[in-house]
C-alpha cells in the first residue's frame, strides 16, 4: 500500500516530470502542494505551481540563493507512494459529488497525517543520534557543551512536495499520492548535508507501513462507514465490492476520444466522472449498485449506534437517564433562544417560492 523509495539527483526531474505536466492537473484530476515540518513549529501546507515544485525541490533555495548540491550520500529525494485503494477509487468513482470528494480528501488526509509523522520520526532519530554522540549542532559547528541560545544552529526542515491525483495516466479511477521529501539539510557550518539516512527509512519503514493502513481504513469509514475488509491483502480490499469487476473497470478504462470537452481540475472533471459512470454501468455495478452499498453500511452504522445505547442504558441506567433529560432539556430551550426558527424558516421557504 506504500513504497518508499529513493531517488537520485540524476533521476530526480524524470521522476518528477510526470507530476510537473499539465495532463496531471487536467486529464489526471492532480493537485500539487508543499507540507512543511519544522522542528518545534506547527506544520504548514498550501498548493503550488508546477514551476513552483521544480524550482523548490530541485534545489533552489533562498538561504543558499544558489541551487543546493546534493548530500553525500548522493540521494536527493526520498519518495513516498500512497496507493493500495482500487475499491475506494470506484467508490469515489460512481458516487455523488459530496460523497466523492470527501472519499477523495480521506485518502489524501490518510498520506499527510502519516507524512506529518514521519517527520516526527525522523526527527526523534536525529535526536536520539545526538544524544549517543554527545555532540550538539550549533551555529559555529559541533560541540561537545550544550550550546547558548544565540548559538543554536536552524532547526531541521522536512519538506514534503505531495502530488495527489484521482486519475490514472490511462483516465481510470485511481486514487494515489506520491510525496517527496528533499534531502538537503543545511548543517550547523551551513553547509548542505544529508537530512534522512538509508537507516532511518529502515527503521521506520515498518511504522509508516501500519500507519497509513490504520489511517485509511478509519478516515475511509468515516466517510462510509464501517466495513468489512479482506484480510491479508496489501490493497484495502472492502468486503461488497465485486473484485472482477473493479479488475475489468481498471483494464478496460479507456479514456474519451474527445479531450477538448475536459476541464479537469481538482474538483470537477464532469466528463470524465459521467465516463465511469457509464463504464461500471456496462460491466454490472454501477453507479445505483454503489448508493445501494452505502445505504446498506450506513443502516449497519445506525442500528448498531442504537444497539450500543441500549446495552449502555441497561448497564447504566442513572447515568442513561441523566444523559436523555439533559439532551430533553437542551431541546426545550433551543426555541427560546433562537425565537420561533421552524416556523420563520417555513415562511421563507414559502416566499422565495
């Protein structure tokens, strides 16, 4: 479901150039950003061009004002790919926009929270490295004493380019992020330096892989709801969604004759999305075969909410009784502190008709 992998400097712009295309915003429904880590900062994000990517992560870099070389190690980019949701793509594929966008941002949400940790990780390890050599990075170097605060050197910066697309390079349902982190640091002479080593991707490997499967599965069921997945599979697999045919709607996906109809962008790709529509039609599960799923797990989700306030309420029946008369109470009040809204939202209705 996630490979980590690294890239280097002479294969870093191949790697990118897929990415960095205008078929990927448009034909690929794509959005690029930057997710920024510092060490003792809350992280930031916001969306770039493609010019932007290039530029940032193929070295430019205000603090150099020349294009940064890359580490040692020779290794200018690690690159996270997020995938391992077939299901969940033709769920996004053959549901109403609501529903599909927020399938689309769970999937999304799932790779940052995990990217968001690994920087976290990453960051532990160089500590705990620290602290075995007993050095500290200061702005005149390594020391063997704490530093003072004016000579702390710049905190280290993980910077992740996130590409996240809905479509594959064939136009099928394909939900899949690709992230890459870059991997210059600027050490404590200024100087650039490795920022993540081979053997802390290692050791972390194994973490990130059971986070991202933990994430999707709880973002994807709050979106629609709880259900059941085939175990011991690396894709998440959703019990109730016919596998040949998401096989077949996958293969034979083949994209419109007509691109100049497409206006693809991150949020609407009409065209497009009536396609596959069309297409999961003719193989036996479409778009009605989808809504009739949700409806099924969404009821599921329900009676089994009921089931668990009845077993509360029998188990503890003061503490029950307590919870309904506040929520009685809170519904009593609500009408004097608003003034009559039913019945002003009934006249308003009623006069733009």
């Amino acid at each position: 479901m996630i490979k980590i992998t690294p890239v280097l400097e002479r294969d870093l712009k191949s790697s990118l150039s897929e990415f960095l295309s205008d078929d990927f915003s448009k034909s690929r429904l794509g959005r690029r950003m930057l997710i920024a880590c510092s060490e003792g900062q809350s992280p930031t994000g916001f969306d770039l061009s493609s010019r932007e990517c290039e530029a940032l992560l193929c070295g430019d870099d205000s603090r150099a004002k020349a294009r940064v070389p890359s580490p040692a190690n020779g290794i200018s980019a690690w690159c996270f790919s997020f995938g391992g949701c077939g299901d969940l793509s033709i769920l996004h594929a053959l549901t109403p926009e609501k529903t599909a966008l927020s399938i689309r941002e769970a999937h999304l949400d799932a790779a940052v929270t995990v990217l968001l940790k690994t920087a976290g990780s990453l960051a532990l390890l160089d500590e705990e490295r620290r602290q075995v050599t007993g050095l500290w990075e200061t702005s005149q170097g390594l020391s063997s004493a704490p530093p003072h605060a004016s000579e702390i050197a710049e905190p280290r910066r993980y910077d992740f380019f996130v590409f996240t697309a809905a479509a594959s390079r064939q136009q099928g349902p394909r939900l899949h992020t690709t992230a890459f982190l870059r991997n210059s640091a600027f050490g404590a002479d200024h100087n650039p330096q490795a920022l993540v080593n081979p053997e802390d991707i290692e050791r972390c490997r194994a973490a990130i892989t059971l986070e991202y499967t933990e994430q999707l599965q709880r973002l994807a069921t709050d979106v629609i709801g709880p259900f059941r997945r085939s175990l011991g599979e690396d894709q998440l697999r959703i019990v109730g969604i016919p596998q040949e045919v998401v096989r077949k709607f996958q293969e034979t996906c083949i994209p419109p004759a007509d691109k100049s109809t497409q206006n693809g962008t991150w949020f609407e790709n009409e065209p497009l999305y009536a396609y596959w529509r069309a297409q999961a039609a003719s193989l036996g599960w479409g778009p009605n075969d989808a809504a009739a799923f949700l409806g099924k797990l969404r009821r599921e989700q329900f009676w089994s909410e009921v089931k668990a306030k009845c077993v509360f309420a029998m188990q503890n029946p003061k503490d029950a009784f307590r919870h309904a008369l506040n929520r009685v109470s809170s519904t009593l009040a609500r009408p004097k502190e608003q003034g009559q809204p039913i019945q002003s939202k009934e006249r308003d209705l009623s006069h733009s008709h």
